[in-house]
C-alpha cells in the first residue's frame, strides 16, 4: 500500500523513537531524517529502492532500525555501508554522525544516482558514493568499520569486502534473526567477536548486530 507523506505525523513518530533510542540528534538532523524519507518516498515510486510503500512503515522499519545501530559505531571516523542500496544503514549513519566519514557502494545505477541526489540536497559533506562491485574497490584510506543490511551472507561479505578493512577494523553486520548457521561458515580468518540485540522502537520484529573481527593467527 502506498501511503500518503505526512511530515508531521512521521517527525512525531521520529521524534519518539530518537528519545527512545536515547539519541541526541539536534533539530536539524531530525529534518535531515525526514528530508531522507520524503525523498525515498518520491524516488521509490519510479526507482523500486525499497518494497515498502508507506511512509509510516519506513520510517520505522527502515529510518529507526538504522537509528538503533548508531551507538554501536562510537569511536568509528571512517565507515564502508556495502550494498548501500536506498542509503541504509549508511544516509542515517552520515546524518547521525557528521563527524564520521561514511562511504556508501552498490553495483546498481539507479540506486547509487538516488544517494548521490540525497547527499546534494541534505548538504552531506561526509558523504562519498561509489557505484561499483565491492570486490573492485580500492582506497587510499582503508575503513576502520564495515556495515552491510540485509545485504548478503556473513562469508560472502567479509570475502568480498575484507580487503578494505584496516587494521584493528571490524564489521558489523545488520540481520533480522541472529544466523548461527551464517557464523559457522565464516572463513577461517574471520571470527564472530559479538552478537548484539537491537530493540526498534515501534518494531516487533528481532534484529541483531554481528559484529566480526580478523582471528589472531600466528605467522
């Protein structure tokens, strides 16, 4: 169902689940946040960047749930979003934290010419965008974290995107139902160094970091 974009109805709803998620976000990243939505709202019509329709499950299943995981980025100045896709968690990180450098990559045209448009009109200097496989990246500045939602398998990501990880770096991974089975596959010199409960605001639904880290392996 495709809802209609009531500003003041969702920054009531934002509003709560930012006090909720005990975040200080000033007033201009609280309109950064709903400028973000209206303009997923009006590009998802033509460019298919998300299977919700309404503004109101979005800005809980998608601007909160994203919301939810910023502490877990404290200390973090330089953050890879693999799979970037509509800009989550990566658009909302770079809002909630100016001070972070965050780098959004998605192989898709269409998605990456709509984060590059949210990054003009919402003023988000410490935002980059690339349009390219992970596993082509290069940088001069490796990423000291690297996130992903709902973007692929545990191994897949920390193989396709390990190359970009500084030393001492670490991935967190954005998953709905904590995937054991996804953890025992991880190769060899990865390891799974915490598991993280999330409570949405609003969101019945379990959702967990998987946060991953280079094993100590003698030479």
């Amino acid at each position: 169902m495709r809802g209609t974009f009531d500003r003041a109805a969702l920054a009531h709803i934002l509003a709560d689940g930012i006090k909720e998620l005990k975040l200080d976000l000033n007033e201009k990243q609280h309109e950064q946040l709903l400028d973000y939505l209206a303009l997923l709202f009006k590009w998802n019509s033509v460019y298919n960047l998300t299977s919700l329709r309404d503004p109101m499950q979005m800005v809980t299943l998608h601007v909160l749930d994203s919301l939810a995981a910023v502490p877990a980025f404290e200390g973090a100045q330089n953050v890879l979003d693999v799979g970037a896709g509509g800009g989550l968690p990566g658009i909302v990180l770079a809002i909630a934290r100016p001070d972070m450098k965050v780098s959004l990559i998605d192989t898709v045209h269409k998605k990456t010419a709509f984060l590059t448009q949210v990054k003009a009109e919402l003023g988000l200097a410490n935002a980059s965008v690339y349009t390219m496989k992970v596993q082509d990246l290069q940088v001069k500045q490796l990423f000291d974290v690297i996130t992903s939602r709902a973007f692929a398998d545990l191994s897949d990501f920390v193989n396709w995107s390990g190359h970009l990880l500084a030393e001492g770096g670490k991935f967190i991974a954005l998953k709905g139902v904590a995937p054991p089975e996804e953890q025992e596959r991880l190769p060899g010199e990865w390891k799974t160094t915490g598991l993280q409960a999330l409570k949405v605001p609003k969101l019945e639904a379990e959702r967990h970091l998987v946060f991953i880290e280079r094993s100590v392996q003698s030479i």
